[in-house]
C-alpha cells in the first residue's frame, strides 16, 4: 500500500459522519433492500441478488455468487469478478474499495476492513484504503484482513490469520500477524 492508496476523510469531531446526507440515505435504503428483498432468498437465487447489488452499483463481471447471509457495507465500492465468492456471514466493510477478482473466495465469517481511524488526531477521522485479493485466492473462514492490503494469485489465508501487509502470490499464509509458511503447488509444477 503506498500512501495515494489511503484517504483520510474529514471529520471536524469522531462522532460526525464522514458521508453526506444523500451518500448516508442511500445506504440506508441499500440494507433495507438487502434485508427484505436478498437476506432470506435461497441459494439458487444468486441471480437475484447480483441484481440487487448491480442496481447499487456493484461492479459485476461473469457470474460471481454471493451468500444471502454474506454482509456488505457499501455496495458501490465492491467489485465481484467472474466466480469469485462471497461467503456465509463474510463481512465486505466497504467503506473504501474491495476488489474481488475471477474465482477468488472469501470464506465464512472472513472480514474484509477496508476502513480504520487516525488514532494520533484528536478528532479520529475515518481513513479507507482498498482491499484487493487477486485470482484464485482463497480467504479462509474468520481472517481479518486489514486496510490496504493487496493478496497476491492463488494466496490461500488460513482461518482466523490476521492479514497485516500484502501476501505473495503462490503462497499459504497462516498467523496473526499472517505470514507465508510455504508455496502452494500450481499446475505448472
């Protein structure tokens, strides 16, 4: 992450939103839509709520499938490319950009935090950085992955792993802090 990738938002006190009035209706009326219309349908009806998340402005290519339990923040800052996988209770907090690529997968209760706070300011503004995890990484189950990190091809992150910096491609990474322990084989090799 290079320090263009991080924004700092404007806060003249920790308890005013950094959105406008319009950016914090649209969200409101985004999870009332999640709720009634996409958070009980079935499985098969992925299609249903790639539309929903379409008309929020999700960035959509191929047909990627997203959990009716899986949780997103900002719709409008999340990217799903061709049978990437949002999963059961994952957690896109997309207050900056998310950026999931072709068949990458997020498992189960993973949390992806695009957004944090300056902790040396008195007024604690919002900082957002994107979150970007490459082709045909896997996320395992409850990892934590931290404001602009970047997770390189075919990274797999063991469960509950706390990603602090960016992961190598062709790597299984594992820890709080998550660190590569070994490559993971490809079909070249």
């Amino acid at each position: 992450m290079t320090t263009t990738d991080i924004k700092v938002h404007q806060q003249t006190s920790p308890y005013n939103s950094p959105w406008s009035f319009s950016e914090r209706v649209g969200l409101l009326i985004w999870h009332i839509c999640w709720t009634l219309f996409c958070s009980w349908t079935p499985k098969p009806l992925n299609s249903w709520r790639l539309l929903w998340l379409r008309l929020f402005g999700c960035k959509i290519s191929g047909k990627p499938f997203v959990h009716q339990r899986a949780r997103i923040q900002i719709p409008w800052n999340l990217s799903l490319g061709d049978r990437a996988c949002l999963g059961d209770r994952a957690n896109a907090y997309s207050l900056g950009l998310i950026e999931i690529k072709n068949a990458a997968t997020v498992a189960q209760e993973a949390y992806l935090c695009t957004g944090t706070h300056d902790f040396s300011k008195p007024n604690l503004p919002l900082v957002t950085a994107k979150i970007i995890i490459e082709e045909d990484a896997f996320i395992g189950a409850r990892a934590f992955i931290m404001p602009g990190i970047k997770i390189g091809k075919k990274v797999v992150v063991g469960a509950c792993s706390v990603v602090t910096k960016d992961l190598p491609e062709n790597t299984i990474c594992v820890g709080q802090p998550c660190q590569p322990i070994k490559y993971r084989p490809t079909n070249d090799s």
